[in-house]
C-alpha cells in the first residue's frame, strides 16, 4: 500500500501513532459500510481519533462526504483532523496534549512567550 504518495503518508501516520502507544485501526471499504469515514481512527489518551490522509499537497482535496463525517465528529467532541504529512498529525498530537493540560486547570500561560507549563 505504502507505494502510492497517500499510502506513504498513512503508513508513516500509523508509525507515528504505534510510537505513541495509541490504538488505532483503518476501516475497510467495501461497499457496505458509511461513506465518508476517515482512513484511521482511533484511540490516544481517552481521546477518540478520525484521521483523513491525503497524498502530499492534497490536504484540500476532502469529498463531502468526508467533511460531513470530519464535521459530525467534532460536532460528538471528537478529534478529526485531515493530513498530507505526518508533521501534521504531530502538531495534532501537541495540540490534544495541550488541550488535556489546560482542560485539567493545572497549566500556567505564559502570554508573553505563547508557552504553556504543567504545574506541579
């Protein structure tokens, strides 16, 4: 699979998310099943995950049924995020661990600097 540019990218994701100890697993096509549904979905800290990879420079190219399913998710507070590189669903992962350390109310802002920091 890893032979076209969006199967690099989903092989490299999946990488990325086994380095992590996430769970995930990718959803198979085959007709019977909803349209639209992300290629990997999965699970990272209690924080369900949609990924949607695309080919590099693709990252705009989402089908309606895609962005409808993107959009459900997030509307059920879920994470769901479209990728054509794997620096991209880092930044994803840097942005739910933030989430989590300000959602805990034990993070101090440094607005000066934009950086935040885990009290102890």
């Amino acid at each position: 699979m890893a032979s076209t540019p969006e199967g690099k990218v989903k092989e490299a994701c999946k990488r990325y998310l086994k380095g992590l100890g996430a769970w995930y697993f990718m959803p198979v096509s085959n007709g019977m099943g909803q349209v639209g549904i992300p290629d990997i979905i999965g699970c990272y800290k209690g924080r369900f995950l949609a990924i949607e990879t695309k080919a590099p420079g693709k990252r705009g190219n989402t089908t309606p049924n895609q962005e409808r399913v993107i959009e459900a998710i997030q509307k059920a507070d879920g994470w769901a995020i479209v990728v054509d590189n794997v620096d991209q669903l880092h930044e994803f992962i840097v942005a739910i661990n933030m989430y989590d350390i300000l959602e805990n109310g034990n993070a101090q802002i440094d607005t000066q600097k934009t950086r935040v920091s885990k009290s102890i």
